[in-house]
C-alpha cells in the first residue's frame, strides 16, 4: 500500500506548535487522518496505483483542512526524553549535540557564530520546518548547501505538491506517468518544469557578471517573498528575509545551476564564482569570536566549511587555530576513509578543528530526518533565542577585514 | 571529556513519567545536573580519568537525589512529533511503525500475539525501561533474546553500576584498571564476577536435566525479585513477574551460558535445550490468531523468531502462512546478503511472512537507542493496555496443541 | 535481466586451480559462457522469468561440461595485487591482514591454532571452496558457524541446484512459484524438504542424549562423506574428513536444530548441549600455544569465539591472558554499539585480546565474498601448508587438560 | 605498529607488470619488504611513533631500489578468480560489473562514451595508477572528480612522499608535529604549502576571466608534464598528455579552489566557471552514441554526471532518453534517501537512465580501494585497447553541436 499523503514538508514549524498540521490525504477533506484500512480500500478500488497518483496530482485540494489531533492519554516530552533515555550508543550522541548546542553553542556569552551544512535532498523531506525554527530563532546564522535542496525548497513556496510514496515503486512506470522519485518521495515532472521557469525568470533580474552563490540564492528568496504563494514554508525566503547567507559548494550541481547553464547558453555574461563563496565563508569564519557547525550528512557541504580554517593558515597565513563546536549527524562512517565520514579528530591535524575544543565535538550516526527534529526540538525548547546576526548584509564589511589581515600576513610570510 | 554520570538504564520508566531521573553524577551530591564546565574542571583536577573512575567506582552514592529538570519555556509532544514532522525516509519509516505498532498490531480486534527480539546489547544501554513498559501495558507478549541482553540485565537488579564512557578511551589502560567497556558504557570488572556469582548461586536451585531457555530464564527472573536490590528495573525480574517467556536463540553464548558450563564442569547434568527453545517458540506461534513482531538489530534472535513458520510448513507439514506484522529497526542493509539485513520481502519467499501482509511490514534503518523510546512514547500515548497473555504459563498448553497438529499432518505427510 | 547460471559454490578449489569451472548455463550444453545478448533472448522469448527458472529446476543439465576459459592477453597475479596496489583504506587492511594471516598466524615457530567464525549464510554463495582450501592446508583448525552455512552447505554435496539469481525479484511470485531466496541466490523449496529428509534420516544413527554440536556436525559431514554425491564440495564433509571440529553457538537456529526439534516432538531423547561447545572451544583455546581467528561477519560466532578467554579467566580462573592474532571481514561498524561491530580494542578491556597483540588485529570493512577470496589465494600463494590439527579427534585429552586446570585454579579461587 | 612505506600511490601500472614495486620502507635501502617483527624493532627503540615519522619525512631515500617479490609456489588469476569464485553477493556485482564493462561498454560495437567520477580522497590512496591504466588503454573518456583527488594527485608528479600510517593515532600531536592525516595516509604540512605554491605558479600562466574547470585542470596537468618530476605517476599530467578532459563539480572545494580564491584575493579576474563545465560535460554526453559511468563513491560528481540527461530534455528541450551503462562502487545504502546511495533505478524515474537499460546498471557495495583495482585488472585483461577520444581538443565542436540542438528545440519548445 502505498500512503498518499500530501508531504507537509516546511509547514510544520516548531514555535507555533499549535496541531498545524497539513498531514492530510489530498483527495479526502476528512478532518482526521485516515487510518490504513481505508487507505488500502480505496487503493484496491483503483486498477494501479499510478492512477491514483495521478489523480493525485491533478485534483489535489487547494485547502486542505486542519487536522484535529487527539493527544492520547499520555504524554511525553522530547527534552525530558533525550535528557533522561537517551544515554548511550547514538542516542547519548544525540543527547550530547542538544546539550553541546543548546548550553554551549548558543550560550550567549560564547558568541558562536553557527554554520549549518545540508548534503542530499532534505528539504523535499520536510526538514524546512526545523531550518526555518533554527533560522527564526538565531540558531543559525549562514547555511552552505547542496543545490538539490535549495531547488526543491521552492517547490514548497511555489506550492507544487510532493506526495508521500513507497521505495519499490516500479521507476519505468514511474517514467511513463511523468512521476518523480527521491527515495519514497512523489512528484510530478512539470513540478520540475514550472520550477525551471521561475528559476529562469529570476535570472533576468541579475547582473550580466559573475556572482557568488549566497548573492544568487538571496535573490532567488525575495522573489520567492514577493511572488511566492506559501513563502514562510521556504528556507530560501526565510533566510532572505532574515539576511542569513546561503552557499553552495558545487555550483553547478543541481538545476538551478542547470538553468543558469542554459542562461549561458543564451549568451548572458551572468556566472557563479565559487571563489567569492570561499572567500565569503572564510571572511565570516574569521571575523567570529567562535565557530561552530551543524553537518547535516556530510558530503561536499562539509568539506567547504571546514577548509576555512585551513583557508586562513595554510593558504593565507592568517592563523585563527581552527573551528570550536562540531555536530554532524551522518550515516556515513570513518573507516570509508572519506571526508564524509571522516571523524572531528582526523580534522584536528589538518588545522581545521581547535585540539582543546574535540570534547565539543559529537558525531551521531543516523537519519536527519529523524535526529533534526528531535535536536530541534530539544534546543527551541532549552536555549533562548538569540539576536540573528545578518550576515548576508555585513559581507562586504567582513572580506574587507579578511583582505587586511590576509596583506598583513603577507608582509611576513609572502 | 568522558562524562561519569550514572547510567540510568531502565529506571526511567514510560508510564511513571515524573521526572523520576537518576541521572545524576554519582560522584557529587548534588540535586541538579552538573554541566560540562564543572565535569571538565574535575577532570583536569586528576591525573588521569581511569583514576576518577576507579573513585567512581568504589565510592558511588547509594541512594542519589532525584534532578530537578527545569523543562524549559518551550514544549513539544512525541507522537505529535512522530506523526506530523516524519515524513520521509526514515524519519517516515518510524512514522509508519508507530502508527502500525499502536494501530493495527496493538488493536484488540486483531488479537496479535507480539514478539520482540533483541540482538547486540541494548539493556545496558538503558532500553530495559521501554522493554518493562512495552510488557507491563501488555504490548509484547514473549521476548528473544542474546544473552548479552539477559546477562548485563542482571547488573540494574542488583544495583551495580554502569557508567557513561567514552567510546575513545584507551583499552589498554581499562584493562589495567580493571575497567570493561561495552563501546561507550564503563563497569569495574567485578560487576561480571559478582553477576557470575549470583548466576551460579540461581543455578544450584535447577533441575538436573535439560530445561528450555524461558525456564532459565523464569528462574533468574524469579531469583531477581525475591533478593534483587531493584527488580523494578530488571527485564528479566518483570518479565518472570508477569509471566512472560524470555528466549535465547544461542544459549552457550553469553556470561549466563559460561556460567552454566563452569556448572557442567563441576559435573551437573543441568543443560540447556535449544530445541526445546525451538518447539516451545513454534507452539506460542502456531496457536496465535496473528503474529506480529519488533525486531532489535538482527542477528541470531531475529531468524529464531522469523523460522517459527517454517518450522511449521517445512518441517512439521502444518500450513499457517507466515507471520502478519513485522518491525525492524536495523543498522544493518539488504546488500550484504545476510539475514540480519534482509527485507521482509525475502521472507515471503520462505514462507516466513504472509504475502498479502508485505505492506504490514517497516524496517527502520538507525540506532533502536533512538528509535526504540520514540516508539514506546507512541503506542503508550496512542493505544490502550491490553491484557497480558502471560504465555510463560500455558507452555505446555500450547506444546500439546503443537504436537496435535503435527501429528495429524503427520498422517497426511509422513 | 536474470542470469541463470548455475552456481558453482564450493567447486572451485583453490589447489586445484585447472580451470575447472562448471559454471554454465544449466539449461545449454554449451561449452562456453553465453553472453548477455544470448540469454537476454532466451528471457524474452518466454512469458515470465519465473517460467524459466521452473524449466530449469526441472531440467537442469546433471553433468554440465566445463567451460574453455580463454584467459585473455594480459595477466595479473592476486598477491602481487594485493602487495603493491592495497595500500589505503580498506585496501590496506586487506593487505594487513594477508600478511598477517600468512607471516605470522601460519608461520610454523607461532603454532597458532587457528580458528574461523562464520555469520550469515556464505556457503550458499559459493564460500565453501576457500573454507575447504583453508582447512585441506591446514590454515583453519577449527570453525564456529551459524546453522545456516552448514545447512545449505549440504545441498552441495547432495548435488542439489542453487541459481544465481536477481535481488530484485517479486518474492511473492517466487512464492507462488516454490522458489526460495536469499539474497540473489534461488532454489526450489524442494532443495528444503529434501535436504530436512537427509538430515533426519541421519539422526537416526545418534545416540539418545545430548551431545555437542560438533559431534552432530560431524556425523553429518560422515554421512556425506558416504552417501553424498558431491562431498568433495561440502564443507561438513571434508571438516569430518579432516577432523576439523565444527561449532554452532545458536544450535537450534537453522533448518538443522529444526529437524532435531521435531526428532524431540517425536520423543528423542537427542538434544544438542551448548554448554559442551562452550567446554570444547574454551578447551581448544586452553591447549593452544598461540590463538588467533578469521572472522567473518561477526554475529552470535564473533562473540561464542571470543567468549574463551573470559570464560577462562573471569568465570574458571584460569589466566591464558587473550587471544593473539585476530582478522575480521565485516559491513557492521563501531559505532552502532553492538559486538559485531565492535573493535578489537575493545575486546582488549574485556581480557579477550591480550592488550600487547593489537598491532596484530586488522578489520577489513566489506563484504567477505570478496575479501575471503583474495585473502586464500594470498596465503595459498605465500604460505608453506600446515600439518591439520586434527582436533575433533583431541577433544576428549583437550577437556581433561581443562578440567585439571579449572580445579587447580579452584583451589585458589573458589 | 604504525607501517611506514611509502606509499606507492600510482607507481604501479597495469600495463607494465614488471614487480616495478617501490613498495619499500623509506628509511632502509633493503631490497625486500621489511618483516613486521623488523618494524617492531625499530618502532620500539624510538620515543614516540612521531618522532619515527618526522626523521622519515626527513630522510626519505630520494631513490628507493625496486623490491624483489618472490611470487611464492602457486599461482591465481585475477579475471579467473572473478569469473569463477565471485558468484553471489557483492562478488557477484563485481563480476557483473566487470563483465558489463568489458564486454558491453569497451565493445567497439557499442561505441559507449565513458565517464568516471570518483568522490572522496582516492589517489592519495594510491588508486592513480588503475585511473591512468584506464585512460591510457581508452577505457575512460572524461573525469568528474572532487578536487581533493586531483590536488592530492599532484604530490605524486612533484616526487612528495606520503606515508602509510595508523587511522588511530593522536590527532592533536600530529597537528603538533606538522603532520596530516587522510585516515590512514600520512604526511608533512609542507606537502600542502608546497603544492599550493605550485598551483598558484601555474595560475601565472591562465587567462584573467572565467574559465572552465576543465581548463584549469588541462593547464595543470600541462605544467605537471613539463616541470614534474614524476609526471607519469600523476592522473592530471596524463590526462592532459591524452587529452582527457578532467571536470569537478564543487570548484571551489580543495586546496586548488582555494588558491585560485587568494589569486581572486590578490586582485585576479581569474575565475571558474561552473555553467561551463555543465555546458561541456551536457554536450560531451549529448554527442556520444552511447553513455556509459564508472561512479567511484558517489556525491557530488555522481549527480553532475548523471545531471547531463535531464539537463537535456528537462532543461534544453533535448530528448536523448538517459544513460545506457551505470556501474557504481560505493559504501552508501539507498535507505538513507540521498543521491549518492541512490538506486539506478530511481535515476530511471529521473530521465538519468533509460528504462529498457536498466539491466546494464549495477551497484558494488563496498570499498573501491578494493574494487577498482579488481575491475582494472579485469577489463586490462579481457578488453582490446579502444582509441582515445581525445575529448579535451573537441569540446567547441561538441559545445557547438549542443547549442545547434538547443536552439531547434526552443523552435518548438520555447
């Protein structure tokens, strides 16, 4: 059976915790959820299930209704719950981040400035909500990414529908109906298509030259403000309006970089240079009292926050002695020999991590889709907000600090 | 920093949820959780952490006061949690599980005869808490399990202490301190031999004949609530008390099995039977209306549990169909080609779970230390107690059923 | 596409490398391998795959010609691979412990008494030629398995077919159709029933009482011997043969301990002691000079092997102080907290691996398919064969010598 | 015991299998492999383990003599052993993989355009040497790497040594001795600031606008060929030599984007231009007859691959319908939702991978360290030597047959 539901995906946000829950099944206007017995019935009523989902995708509900969620007779807190239970193997990991993030990373008189980092595709997953949350709250103060989850983030603002699906799903059928997959995630294909269009439409409204990727992806989030239909369920947007930076590591990689190519092909002058990100990140990375990060996954994303540290020292002589906190959540493992999984202590010798500082470092290995939320969770719930920093607006000021202390090296060590 | 606070294990219960926490560093006498700062400061105060230990060790408070957990400004609700923010991959996994477990295994018109299964070693970990929970609401009926989850349960019942470790610290050193690490759990080295004392003092009130692993298993629960310090916390004392029968798929391997040896060495006839385990397994199968089943890890205990249905059709000619409800949650994957990381597709093909069931069937890829309080959390907040089956005490009710039914295959099958 | 060759399993051996391989199409009496194209054809001319691999369990060629195997015009040597090309990453560990395992685990002056763990099923995916390679050499003296390798091991020797088959077939067709599957290996239920047949036919000659597995093991590997068509491909049989002592720590957890369950329903008094393999292995690592293990997977083996030296010193009192050499083929990791997992380090804080001989301890991360088979040919290449220890046939003299030693130390420590 | 060879990195060749071994201990001259016990030796007569490492990286042997390696008494082959041993499992993959990259995609008769991508850090470890064989016999026609694989290749050309070291030693007092860690590589932090100067010599040399990466990559492996002392041993040198064309996807990365950003710092209009090499690498695939991948890893280089299709029909308005050959080695599960773990078949659903070629895809799960050097050794051995494409010198042709088609599919589809 496979459900079909509409995925909530960013509209569930954790300050406003009021049972806003669009969880619903997109071709019912139950106010409750329904249970499996009526799902299958009504699956079994079809001939296939692409049908379905077909139907789907063309007659699904503008507004869908709110559920009513009734509690239960028990009730159980998250922070308690990750204090109290969890207290070895990946759930003391896991207990360890929240503490680490909630007590010291967003202690205000540490003054972190926090990265986060996103490999794969998390957004269409719905882990929106728990960015927008960190964001709202100054958890976060600049993000590097992956392209696939910037681009599927604006689906949600956009309000195209990605469904709940099944793994196993037949792909070639899948094809035939024009249906997407990631993973056990559903679309259709002109979602792709409509999204191209409007990645391609924002491009008129840049300059014919190169730019970095948080001044194109700040871009993409006003429009996504201005014209969007469900903005606040975007990560862009929130963080356009928020002024907090987004990167990408891989420019290229992901179909907004595949409409920017086709833009070139057009003949507009306008690029991407990944060398205003590096040196964009390594200036924000220089001017924090401490940094810290949140690795989600790992992958080309991690890579390119940590080499800032090695960025200041071993490229431009300029020794900041490495990042403080570290927090990765990854399924990835060590003994691969690969950055992804590589632990906080291997980046010790390479500069890119303070040696006093590897007591604050966790690795908790697992799903962000199930350690996100709860981490989210747990640090809404312990640390008060902090003062959101707005990087995206200070860049200039922070390169130029960069390029003083980088010419100061330089007179000692050319 | 390695932090010594007390392991609460399974004294964290889900239906007493008061904030009954003992979560409390064993070394000081205070109410309130002690933040790293101060865990740092007293570490760097010693000369080396294997010597705090070692003080841990012998000195550690009877009776620690109960924390005060101060619960924060924010709020949010584990099954709202679960059911609106996990929306896809494994994040989606828990969600399907949760509401499978509570809804249709869990619902009364099903009557499900549920099992569980445990590999590796999660009662040190502190999930013998949920197991307690998970029995006393009349949520699973018969376990099976390693030894190691048997053995080091004994620990919580006779108030010897774990202790959070580091997964880092040097063996060698431990050795020499007498200190055993399970990956990040620390205990003094007589906490084995003392558990082997009390094991072996259990043993001298056993029959001398083979008895099957749930009788062992009895006894030592037994023994547990008549002298164990805090039998509450034990699974083996609860699961003794309500009479529900505990298995060990690999009977020689473990302290208890070791110990059972050292008896046959000393030339008693006790001995434990596996195909008694086997015939009695079967029996609480063959007789259930549905079966269901909560796999943790994989292993040995879980092909003990899945073969109950070939056991049936194969070798005993008695046609039941497969098993109706399967939950995993495993680290484990499909491509390796062992059975500990097959999909419960591929037990169709033995026969081992019914076809038409396939969509009642979730694996969850991930740690059980973190999926497995989620879950407890859910189906407590979401379905009703049911009524115990207490199956310990109608074995030979139900082996007499199994003996009838092969013996009428038998004359159609020889 | 489905390839439907037959599997060769254990046929090809290792010393005898003559390019014997009789792995052919079974439903062609073609001499040479068919290409994709050609069996691609054959698939589409019939309606379902499950069609052909029904033809083919029924027709299946019974002396199947052995293919020309032309070698090409380039050659490559395996243990110059492994010296010169493995030198990172798991490579490296690979070539660790190839080294390691011909230098030092089969140098003569160590007399290392070698043992080998098995988890999951390998045999059916044709280990059993490297395992029979390693015994014929001397290079394993005795092996702890799970059920499952032994069992299937026998269909070899039966002569019954196993299929290379797909991963992602429909389980619930294979269902249908009686066709099993593990992993991407198919067989027909048959190969089941008839192999239980086998086995129970065997018991009858087994005394009525319990007895240890090796024992059972080999009476099973005698019959084959005798009655089989092919024992010089089973890895019971040539065990027997060479009296090499075989264990399982789960002994009613295979379709073996299942039919002797049923021998039970039917009123034997034949029951396997699990204590007896805990005394035996322990007595065989007592007597060695040296102790050293290849381990493959990892599971309730890994742990009943390394449970020798604890049940030495912490349970009889008797200080042999760990074992010595130790290599490990595995896809588990560390950090999920469990005993496959688990490192040898921290076997060293359990007294399991004596702490001065973790240089000689290497985990190759992977699947042993490929390691195993690289690892024999690398010491069949490089070490000198070894006099078999020929230790089913010492069992009695090795538990004496136990014996004496567990009441001397009893004398001591009571 | 930390094993201190130098690693040979790409030394050794399949082409020329001669025992050209430099294999050899960096602070001996012995013309054979030191035995482990030689090691131990000299290990325990220094003061620390670093201390031995710093007088290795001081003292190397510019001129290590070539190892003679006795071949030992018997003798495997590697295609032999694949064809005939690997039959299930991930064995089994690997001999798919290897037959469908020999017989199919290297078929003259397929006239397949090949790519490799590789993620991660693998020509550190040594893995240049199967990536030039591949080259140079025509196997591979395109590279998309992460930087980190081609700043590290560069080591090997300008004659820097790197170590074969420990993946467990103290991190903070490499960091202290100036030493780097890759898991289990070590070497001196001058290898990095060395190199840096090289490249950023090299920069000298480039056009002060954007250019592709696979300029910059050409201009590398130019000056490599001229000014390196060991040119043959490096993956750039050669492939320029070839006219491979070498793309990353994540720019500014590595320590080479990192220069190029200090160059931007220093006031160059040099920069990299990733809709360029999305331009390229779409008209490198839209040209082939058929599209064919060698994934080493994953991430993103996989996607930017695999990106090229629906760059096409989704973005350009081209159907050319998806790859026709996917072969990927990688440590990644598809449970965890991510790209690099994603099945082939769900790149069907994407338009990456054409439906009907679905059986010409498969995954090895495990390291490619192993893999790779099993699959070069095979295809060296089995395939005829193909042309080389030459692509570098064509890609305005290629780049103008794209925009050709891409504006007579904006005729129709605007």
């Amino acid at each position: 059976m496979i459900q079909y539901y509409l995925l909530a995906c960013s509209q569930w946000r954790f300050s406003i915790l009021t049972g806003d829950c669009r969880y619903v099944l997109c071709f019912t206007r139950k106010t409750e959820l329904p249970n499996r017995t009526d799902l299958e019935r009504i699956a079994v009523s079809c001939t296939t299930t692409l049908t379905i989902l077909k139907i789907l995708l063309i007659r699904r509900t503008p507004n869908p209704r709110k559920a009513n969620i009734s509690v239960g007779h028990k009730f159980y807190h998250i922070a308690l719950l990750i204090d109290q239970q969890f207290q070895a193997y990946n759930a003391a990991r896991l207990n360890e981040a929240a503490r680490l993030y909630a007590e010291e990373m967003l202690n205000p008189a540490n003054d972190v400035t926090v990265g986060l980092t996103m490999a794969g595709a998390l957004t269409p997953a719905g882990l929106g909500g728990c960015l927008i949350t960190l964001m709202e709250n100054g958890f976060v103060d600049f993000i590097i990414s992956t392209g696939a989850n910037l681009y599927h983030d604006m689906h949600h603002a956009l309000a195209m529908s990605l469904h709940r699906g099944d793994f196993r799903l037949d792909d070639t059928k899948l094809q035939e109906e024009g249906v997407i997959r990631i993973y056990d995630i559903l679309f259709a294909d002109n979602v792709l298509l409509d999204t191209d269009a409007f990645v391609r439409e924002c491009l008129k409204s840049l300059p014919n030259r190169p730019i970095s990727t948080s001044e194109l992806h700040y871009h993409l989030g006003t429009q996504l403000l201005k014209v969007g239909v469900n903005p606040e369920y975007s990560v862009l947007a929130q963080a356009a309006r928020w002024n907090v930076p987004i990167y990408t590591s891989s420019p290229g990689d992901s179909s907004i970089g595949m409409n920017v190519a086709r833009n070139a092909l057009d003949g507009s002058q306008l690029t991407l240079d990944p060398l205003a990100d590096v040196n964009e990140t390594t200036a924000i990375v220089h001017h924090a009292t401490r940094n810290g990060v949140i690795i989600l996954g790992g992958g080309s994303p991690k890579n390119f926050y940590l080499q800032t540290q090695p960025q200041l020292w071993e490229v431009l002589g300029i020794h900041k002695g490495g990042h403080d906190y570290f927090i990765q959540i990854t399924a990835d493992a060590p003994h691969w020999g690969g950055l992804s999984g590589a632990t906080p202590s291997e980046a010790v010798s390479w500069g890119k991590i303070k040696p006093d500082q590897l007591n604050s470092t966790v690795v908790i290995y697992g799903d962000s889709t199930i350690a996100l939320p709860l981490l989210t969770a747990y640090v809404v719930s312990k640390a008060q907000p902090r003062p959101r920093k707005e990087l995206f607006s200070k860049r200039e000021q922070l390169l130029k600090e960069l390029k003083e202390a980088y010419n100061t090296s330089k007179a000692t060590r050319p």
